[in-house]
C-alpha cells in the first residue's frame, strides 16, 4: 500500500491512521477533500456514523488483506460510489483466500465488522499478532527439536566427514583448467 512507508531500519510506518479523526474534511463534507483511500475507509466514513480509531482498525484489516492477497481492495470497482455502496450499504468485504491462516483470516474479519465499537483496538491487534508470531516461533522451535530427535544418536551433533580420498569437482575443475604449463 502507497501509505506504508520504512524508516530507516526497515519497520514500516503506517503514513496516514488518525486522519479518520478529522470528520470536518472528508469528502462526505462537500468540499471534495478526502482524507484516506475510499478503498480502506469504515462504513460510518461513508455515513454520519461515529468517526473514531476503530475507523484504523477497519483500514488496517485492508492493509492486511492487501498484504496477502497483493491487490488493492475494491479494485474491480470504477468509482467512488460503488465502494460506498458495497462497504456502506450493502456491507461488503472482499473475500478471504482459503490459504491464509485461521487467526489471521480472524483477525481481519474482526476488524471489518460493520459495528465498530466490537473492533478490536490497536493495543488488542498487536496482542494477537505478537501471541501469533510467539506461536509461530514455538513451532519452528518444535519442529527443529524434533528433526533433532529423530537423527541416530550416532551421528547427532556431527557434521560428516569427507573421506580422505574424495575430491570435489571443483577441485578438478581447477586443476584441469589452470594446471600449470610444462
């Protein structure tokens, strides 16, 4: 997404949560000034519904739908009006790809709900991603400790050696190629 940026470490840094805040200059305002992209606005962005943080909660489902999927979401839709009908009126969201995984695919959903008080916070995201990640790890852990336990006991621990007589191709290459001149 255009609105993610990396700072020098390479985090990235979300460029414009918080602008849902300014309800006075959205393009629902008459003046044609929109804050945000139509394509990660909330539904009560699109109506006089409560304009809050739980609005970042919506948009960052989006971010991380578009981060899996690789498109935009409301892509396929030409105009403004038709992401307001399908977010705002008929309370669409783009479909989940069956591959992403259980918690995350939950995690989205969550944040797409059309009642943003049952959003979750930001502090409740991180939480969730962080106790995600921390699973994740335990089970490459898991998984490294049991390929361990199931090499012999005989050669755990021990790179193997090459026998003494064995030479590697390179090696002959080398040779045949810069041998000396007699």
């Amino acid at each position: 997404p255009h609105n993610i940026l990396l700072d020098s470490e390479g985090q990235p840094k979300i460029a414009d949560f918080g602008l849902a805040m300014d309800k006075q200059n959205t393009f629902l305002s008459g003046d044609n000034t929109a804050l945000g992209t139509a394509s990660y606005m909330a539904p009560e962005q699109f109506s006089a519904g409560n304009i809050n943080e739980r609005c970042d909660s919506y948009a960052f489902g989006c971010i991380l739908w578009e981060c899996i999927t690789g498109r935009q979401p409301w892509e396929e839709c030409h105009n403004l009006m038709q992401i307001v009908m399908a977010v705002g009126v008929e309370r669409r969201r783009p479909p989940l790809p069956k591959y992403i995984p259980t918690p995350l695919a939950a995690i989205i959903r969550e944040c797409w709900r059309q009642n943003s008080a049952l959003r979750p916070s930001f502090k409740e995201i991180v939480e969730r991603v962080q106790a995600l990640k921390k699973e994740e790890e335990q089970a490459l852990a898991f998984k490294a400790a049991a390929s361990l336990a199931t090499r012999s006991p005989k050669s755990a621990g021990r790179s193997p050696k090459p026998s003494p007589k064995a030479k590697s191709p390179a090696a002959d290459t080398w040779n045949n190629k810069w041998s000396p001149v007699k």
